[in-house]
C-alpha cells in the first residue's frame, strides 16, 4: 500500500513470487481509499475485526515537531475493511468511530499485532528507545 499525503490511498494486491524465483506478481488495485482529509502518516491498517483483512485506522494528532505543546492524543478512529466495489475504484469503507480513546501518549508510539491469536490486531504502546511495550487486548 501506498498511503498519501491526503490519506488516500493506493494498493497493490500480492499475487506470490514469480516461477524461478526473483520478483513477485503485485496486482494493481488503484485509489481503494479516497482517504479522509488528515495527514498521511496519521493513517495505519491492522485487521481489527478478525476478518484477516486490515481496516484503515486513524491515529491521533501526531506532535510532528517534537514540540511538546501539542496534548497526548493515542486515539483510534477505524474505517472497517469491506473490500473493492464491483466496478473497481475505491473499496468499501464503513466507519467504526472510534475504538480507542488512547492512552496518554503520543499516537506515533501506538502499533497493531495480534499478540494474542485471535485474528484481531492488539493495541500496543511501544516506547521509543527502550522498546518496552505495554498492550491492551482487543476483544472485538
């Protein structure tokens, strides 16, 4: 996936390696999210419902300057994956809201893995330079 400066978004579908080894087939789906009108590196996809496909999440505000004056916000916003229209374009999106309130800290720290084996995307929050983690399980 490509993900824009706008959110949008662009994709290529894994279609496995070719014979002999080398490169892979990518299948190219086009814009599958027209995106939602926040900055780009706000923007990640993790399987939240358990359906093996990745939903879009947005992430809140980032403090992008490492200024300090921006308040903590860890929040998730979730669009669920509902896969590609029948005449292509841009896929099925069906807005969730928000999934989580956060947790205190700034949003670039959170990530998604199931940690569990669920089929459902955890969220953790994972300390730059040390790496210690903290996690909350998702319950769907």
């Amino acid at each position: 996936m490509k993900v824009n400066d706008d959110s949008s978004v662009q994709a290529w579908l894994n279609g496995g390696p070719k014979p002999g080894g080398g490169d892979w087939y990518w299948l190219p789906q086009g814009t599958i999210a027209s995106g939602v009108g926040q900055p780009g590196h706000r923007v990640r996809f993790a399987p939240l419902h358990g359906s093996r496909s990745a939903d879009y999440l947005l992430m809140g505000r980032f403090d992008d300057n490492h200024t300090g004056t921006q308040p903590y916000d860890s929040s998730v916003q979730v669009w669920r994956n509902g896969g590609p229209k029948p005449g292509g374009g841009d896929w099925y999106w069906m807005p969730g809201g928000e999934v989580a309130s956060g947790v205190l800290v700034e949003g670039a720290r959170i990530q998604f893995a199931d940690i569990d084996g669920d089929g459902r995307a955890d969220y953790l929050d994972v300390a730059p330079g040390t790496g210690t983690t903290r996690a909350w399980i998702n319950f769907g």
